[in-house]
C-alpha cells in the first residue's frame, strides 16, 4: 500500500482542479474590469462575456477557449457597464454606456445585438434614455424566456443622473425603464420606476443597483439599493404600470459603498432574480447584496428571498459559511438562479483564508431555495491587488441546466485579467 499512497496523493489536486479550471478569457492587455457573461438557452455551449470598456469574448465550447474582440458602435460609441443577455431564441444583447463623437458622455444606454452566438454586433445599435444634459449610468437587462404574452420582450433598468456627482441637494438619482418588444430595434420613452429619490453622489445614498428579473408568468421585478435601504417595485402588465409606492426588501446595514483594503473601490449592490424554473420554489423572488452588519471590518454576503411576488421579505440569511465575526471580508457578489433547475448561484470574493489581501473567489451554491448554502472555492490561486488601480464594481455568474460559469477580473502585480471558471453540477 506504501507504494501506492503518493501517486493517490498526485491525483486528488488534480482530479479537483479539472473541475474547477480557471481559465484566462483575454488576450488584451488593456486593464479589463466589470465583467458580464451570458449563456446562450437554446445551445449552452455558446457562452458570450464583456469586459470594460468595449471588449467581448465568445465561446462555442462551454468557455474552454474564447476569442476576444472589440465592440463598435461608431453613431454612439461604447463606455464601460457592459451587461450581456440571451433570449430564448438565441439572440444575444450587448448593453453598454454610450460615449458619441457629437454628445454627451453616458447620455443614454445602448443596446446591440447578434444573431451568431456574439460573432458580430450590430452597429451602431439602438439607444434609449436620452434626456440630456443628465447622464445614464449602470443598466442591466433582462429577457422574458417564459411563455407568457410578453415572450422575447427586452427590458433595461439603469440609474439616471441630474449632474453625476454633484454634491447639489437639488440634484437626485432615479431608476428608469425601457422595454423593446422588436428584438432591440425600438426602445419604449425611458420612464422613472421608483418612488424616493436619492443623491448624485455615485454611493450608498444613490439610487442604483437595478437589476430586472422575470417571473414565472413574464412579472418584472426589480431591485435596487438607496438612502432608504433595499426597496423592489413591479410590473405585471409587461411593463406598462408599476407599483406606486417602493416595497421595502429589507435593510442593507452602512449602505452598498464600503471601503476594502486594497481594493480601488467595492459596493455591495443589490443583485435580484427570480426562479422560473418547475422547482419547488417556482416564483421565488432572490435579492443578493452584502453589507457591514457583523462589523466593520467584516463585510458579509447575504440573499433575501419573497415567496409572495415580492409582497414580503424573508431575514437575511448569510451566504459565506466561515465563521462569523472574523474580520474577514467577502464582497462584490453576483447571483443567478438557473432557469432550468431553480439552483441559487453565487459568486463573490473572499479573503477568509488569509490575514492580508490575498483574495480568492468562491461560488456559493443553494438547492433549497436559498436556505442554506455550499461554498466553494474556485480559483485556483489568490491574488493580491492594489488600491491604485480600478478594479471595477462587479463580477459575474450565470447557469444553465446546472451549470455554471463563473467569471471575475483578477488583479496581480498591477496587471488586470479576466477569469473564468465553468461548473458542471451534474457530474
């Protein structure tokens, strides 16, 4: 048996880190960050990502080998906040910050598409939210895969600006909406969803973090974060009317923005999805966010989750299973709840292994319905960045049919890259 136990030793590491393989999207050194990935529902093996500020990568074999490319729009020009979608036909979308030759910068949210699984966009795109001079920041998108009346119906959610970062007590944010029901051609007039108003300082007293979901009857949820905490409104009328008054989720204690070492800045943005698979937990409606309560210095990834179209809120159930209380900080998380199974994923950094900066990635994982979660370690070594360098305010995970891919920006000795790890739950 003697003989036997280092070659047993030899294979463990090895037969681990085949499943979870990190793998390097890009090519380009050209300080990638913010990262957004999208599988494709009708051939998963197309996997499509983005990057600040105008990079994508394609995939046709589950993410083990991209290929890098640079996204135009030459009428309206491309500036960060990349956010990538399918529909339920396969048509991918590309929502970025506009930067036009002849405007404004960020004075609307652009979207364009591709019909060959992100070999080519169309350009220059279509826009919507031009309301100059106030600026357009941070949208993200949904698609209804379901089968309801609204099916194939596009829908953006994004932050508007009076005067981006004005200290101006007269100046407020707001989240706005806009939905195209002919494939990203046309954009409905962008219209103001929520009910209290927030700052223009780009932090916890703004209104942002507007991340639209679709229910299992084609609802519209969408959450945000603000100086009144985690508030959620809806539509189920495909967008046409929404609640009146802001549903209060829940608290997110010291707001989204916090200070961690080392990092150039880090938020805690609320992250809403909704199960519309044929689990159990059919219609449950899941906001992911983290925030300070165990302690300053000890920020902490949570979900809450309504059973009742968002009517109300479960507590906060923490997701990072280390030991509470410990100083050290988990942040920048990213959910998705895979349409097929109803699995919860999430993906976060994580620093609880080590007394300095060094930071891994994990992957969280529920099949209870958010009740409890397995973490999972899935970059192969840490890294450690620098505060003089911008690292980006987000990180990305999306699933399909229990699986995973997981992407994030890694940051070491001053060079950014991105990441990315696919998980195949089946196996």
């Amino acid at each position: 048996m003697k003989k036997f136990l280092p070659v047993i030793f030899l294979l463990l590491p090895a037969l681990f880190f085949s499943q979870n393989k990190n793998i390097q999207v890009n090519t380009l050194e050209n300080r990638p960050n913010e990262v957004s990935i999208a599988i494709n529902p009708s051939n998963p093996q197309n996997i499509i990502a983005g990057a600040n500020i105008n990079n994508y990568y394609y995939s046709f074999d589950g993410g083990l080998s991209w290929v890098n490319q640079v996204i135009k729009s030459e009428q309206y020009g491309v500036w960060g906040d990349p956010c990538l979608i399918f529909n339920s036909k396969g048509t991918a979308y590309f929502f970025h910050l506009s930067r036009p030759s002849a405007g404004e910068w960020i004075d609307r949210i652009v979207c364009q598409w591709s019909g060959n699984g992100g070999k080519t966009w169309d350009d220059p795109g279509a826009f919507t939210g031009l309301n100059p001079p106030r600026k357009q920041d941070k949208s993200w998108a949904c698609s209804d895969n379901t089968e309801s009346k609204w099916k194939n119906n596009v829908y953006v959610t994004w932050t508007e600006f009076d005067t981006y970062g004005t200290r101006n007590t007269l100046d407020s944010s707001r989240i706005m909406f806009s939905l195209s029901s002919d494939g990203g051609a046309t954009w409905s007039t962008a219209k103001r969803i929520n009910e209290i108003s927030g700052d223009c300082l780009d932090s916890s007293n703004s209104t942002e973090g507007a991340v639209p979901c679709i229910g299992p009857n084609g609802e519209i949820y969408v959450g945000w974060g603000g100086p009144a905490g985690i508030k959620l409104d809806r539509s189920v009328d495909g967008g046409n009317s929404w609640l009146q008054k802001d549903i209060a989720a829940g608290d997110q204690y010291g707001g989204w923005a916090y200070d961690v070492d080392d990092i150039y800045r880090a938020n805690g943005l609320p992250i809403t999805d909704c199960d519309i698979s044929n689990s159990k937990y059919r219609g449950n409606i899941y906001i992911n966010f983290s925030d300070r309560r165990n302690g300053e210095d000890d920020v902490d990834i949570f979900i809450i989750k309504s059973a009742d179209g968002g009517n109300t809120w479960s507590r906060a159930i923490r997701v990072n299973d280390d030991m509470t209380g410990n100083k050290k900080q988990q942040f920048m998380s990213w959910m998705h709840v895979d349409p097929v199974t109803g699995a919860v994923n999430v993906i976060f950094y994580d620093r609880r292994n080590y007394d300095n900066s060094k930071t891994d990635v994990y992957l969280a994982r529920s099949t209870d319905g958010g009740e409890s979660f397995t973490n999972i370690k899935i970059s192969e070594e840490p890294f450690i960045p620098v505060k003089s360098i911008f690292f980006g305010d987000y990180i990305a995970v999306n699933s399909y049919n229990d699986f995973a891919a997981c992407i994030w920006q890694r940051l070491e000795n001053q060079k950014l890259s991105v990441q990315y790890c696919g998980i195949d739950f089946r196996k």
